[in-house]
C-alpha cells in the first residue's frame, strides 16, 4: 500500500493534521508520497514525528528550537525507551526539511572551515580543473591524503613546508601492504597527485611526485575469466520476471550480458538517453566522455517490459530505479554489482562478481559477441580515455596519465 492511501485512512495522520502542527504534518505528508513510501515506512516517518512534538511539548522547549542537535537528543531518550531503525535519523531529516522549507526554524548551521579542509577543497579543484578528474575520482583520493596528513602533519597544515623525501618514502613503506596491491597503487597515485599540488601551490618547495615509489603489479595477474554461454542463460533465467525485482534485473543483465556495459554506465542511464525510434541509447562513459550505442532487440524488449511493468511510478529520470522507496536511482555502479552477484549466486556459479573483476569483463562471453559487442569495441577504440576495456592500453594510458 503506497502511502497516499494509507494517509487517506490513518487515524494517526489525522491526528497529527488536526493538531497545532497540522500544516507542516500535512507538507511532510506530501513528501513521503513524493518520495513513494510503503505502509509501514509512512506509519515509522508520522509515529517518530508524533513522538518528537510530544517530547519538545514535555520538555518545555519550542519547535523553532528543533536542529540536528535536539534531534539526536531526541533518538538517545527515544533509544532508552525502544529500539531505533536505521530509518529514523533519515525520516526526521525529512521533518528538519520540511520545517526549513517553510521557515518554521533557522537555516542548518554551516560547520567552520578548517585550515586542512580548506587544503581538501583547493586540492579538488585542483584536480578538477588543472587534471579534468570526474567528481567521484576526486572523492577516492581523500582517504588516503587525510591519513598521510595526519601522520606526516601532525600539528597542521604549517607542517606541509616541512615534508621530505625521507618522510614520503617512510610513510609508503609503512603501508604498502595494509591493503591489497590495487590498494597501495591507488594510494600512490593519490600521493603523487598531492604532492604534485602542494609544489605547484608553493607550499612545499621541494618536487616530492618524483619519489613515490611505484608497487609491483603483475600484468593480467586478476583478469577474470568469462562466463560460458549456458552460465550466463542460467543467470539470466534466475531472474523471477513475474516481478518488479525480476524485471529490473534481467534488463540490466541483459545490458551486462549482451553489450559489455560498465556498472556506472548502467547506473547513469537515463529515460532521455534511449531513443526508441532510432533504435539508439546514450552512453555516458568514463572520463565525462558520450558514445551512442545500438540497442539490440532482445535488449529493448527487457527494458520496454521493466517499463511497462516493472519500473515504480517517480519524478526521477534514472532508467532503473530502487524498487524499495524512496524510488530513485542508483547511488553507485555497486548496486549493479551486487545485482549481478546475486543473479551468480542463485544459479550456483561462484568465483566471479566477488573478486572486484569489472562486471563487463565477467558477463560477456565470445559466444555472445554480435554487431553489439563489435560497436561497443569500435567505440572503445574510437575514445580510448573513455570506454577502454581493461588491458594494456588502459594501463598504459593510466601510467602515462600519473607522470
């Protein structure tokens, strides 16, 4: 039941709408509707709302006093009483939302800027604009520059003008192998890049990039194998189309399977991108790059049934959305992951989506190569930086990309 006719009937919801609160009840109302909430989402988001003007009512305080702070007082007293859901903070979110929306209570506090995220975001326009890194490249590099800084800079971004070759290469040495060797190439790169900026800032004189070491990796050492033909058909018969779920996934295994499609590429499709009438869809590939793409009819005929049938109703224009509200698109190419790995799991095949292997790779066997797979490889070839598939010449691209 979708939360419009659970409101039309919930003596709780009329409850609230007929209190001193009752227009900004019936705001939040309209945005679990929005946002396509079941039954018991509606009920958890209206209850915790009830229970927090009755808690603000006993404690003597007032409504316009309600921010992220009051609201975690708020979930401890709650917490002591009952158990809270992973839901809640987000569903009183939506209540801070609605009550800044309308004025009600005072704009979200803005946290100070510090010296070092100062640094954090001089460095990400740096890279945006000076390297043309996509937002979420940007993002990977952060992890790893806050723990060189916190050790290596202890007391602050006034150490930066003291960091040394000896410091650079200790650091690496220390934790080379905390991770796996994909891990400590990513952290290199990340320290490459870092200190490659503080000398173009000048705030470290020295020319730090060039002692990053660089860790041993063996060419083609984790490339997955592919699946066979009757794997992939087992696959791809594990999806129950008889519902939504089912309908979503066989389309985007199908986009796996037939076209070699990356996960973020399925991820950023949207309704405009798919023109039905020349048979045609819009890839939004790596590096910001686009490429137009055949839509072969086996795979237009999984997307059209998922749309008919299967895709919930939204104002969001993602392709595939979540079937469990809100009913948006997919925050990452992680989410095709885990679809992919499910499919495997429930045909029995093991081996495959867990080993991080690029899901392109894994799901498209020679037996499936047709004029898709050999657009998809001609327009690889065409923009290299954007659609390579993985091998040498993405490798060497990518080494020549860090010097």
């Amino acid at each position: 039941m979708i939360a419009k006719e659970y409101l039309g009937r919930s003596l709780l919801f009329r409850r609230l709408k007929n209190g001193a609160h009752g227009e900004l009840v019936e705001r939040y109302a309209v945005c679990l509707v929005n946002e396509g909430l079941a039954r018991h989402g509606t009920w958890r988001c209206l209850n915790l709302v009830s229970g927090l003007l009755r808690w603000i009512a006993g404690s003597r305080s007032r409504l316009t006093d309600l921010d992220e702070h009051v609201v975690e007082r708020y979930l401890r007293y709650r917490g002591g009483k009952q158990s809270i859901q992973p839901g809640d903070r987000a569903a009183l979110k939506r209540w801070l939302s609605v009550l800044r929306d309308t004025g009600s209570i005072a704009p979200a506090a803005l946290l100070p800027v510090t010296p070092q995220e100062q640094i954090f975001a001089e460095f990400g326009d740096y890279l945006r604009r000076e390297r043309g890194l996509a937002p979420k490249s940007i993002v990977h590099h952060q992890p790893f520059i806050r723990r060189f800084l916190r050790e290596v800079c202890p007391d602050g971004v006034g150490d930066l003008v003291r960091i040394s070759q000896e410091d650079v290469i200790r650091y690496i040495e220390r934790h080379a192998r905390d991770w796996s060797a994909e891990s400590g190439k990513a952290m290199c790169w990340s320290l490459r890049a870092f200190l490659r900026y503080l000398h173009h800032r000048g705030l470290n004189s020295l020319a730090l990039a060039g002692c990053v070491p660089s860790i041993r990796r063996w060419k083609f050492a984790n490339l997955p194998t592919y699946l066979s033909a009757a794997q992939v058909q087992k696959a791809l018969g594990s999806c129950d189309r008889a519902t939504a779920l089912g309908l979503r996934d066989y389309a985007i295994l199908m986009m796996l399977a037939k076209l070699g499609m990356r996960a973020g590429e399925i991820v950023a499709l949207t309704l405009d991108d798919m023109n039905w009438r020349t048979g045609e869809m819009l890839i939004h590939a790596k590096g910001r790059q686009r490429a137009r793409m055949p839509i072969p009819p086996d795979v237009g005929a999984a997307v059209v049934a998922y749309l008919r049938d299967g895709r919930p109703k939204s104002s969001c224009r993602r392709l595939f959305l979540r079937t469990l509200a809100p009913n948006v698109g997919f925050a990452s190419g992680c989410a095709i992951t885990m679809i992919a790995k499910t499919a495997l799991e429930r045909a029995g095949i093991r081996g495959y989506a867990h080993q991080g292997a690029h899901i392109s790779d894994i799901a498209s066997p020679p037996s499936f190569s047709g004029p898709a797979q050999h657009c998809r490889r001609s327009v690889s070839c065409c923009d290299m930086r954007a659609t390579t598939p993985r091998g040498s010449t993405q490798r060497s691209m990518s080494r020549r990309s860090e010097h």
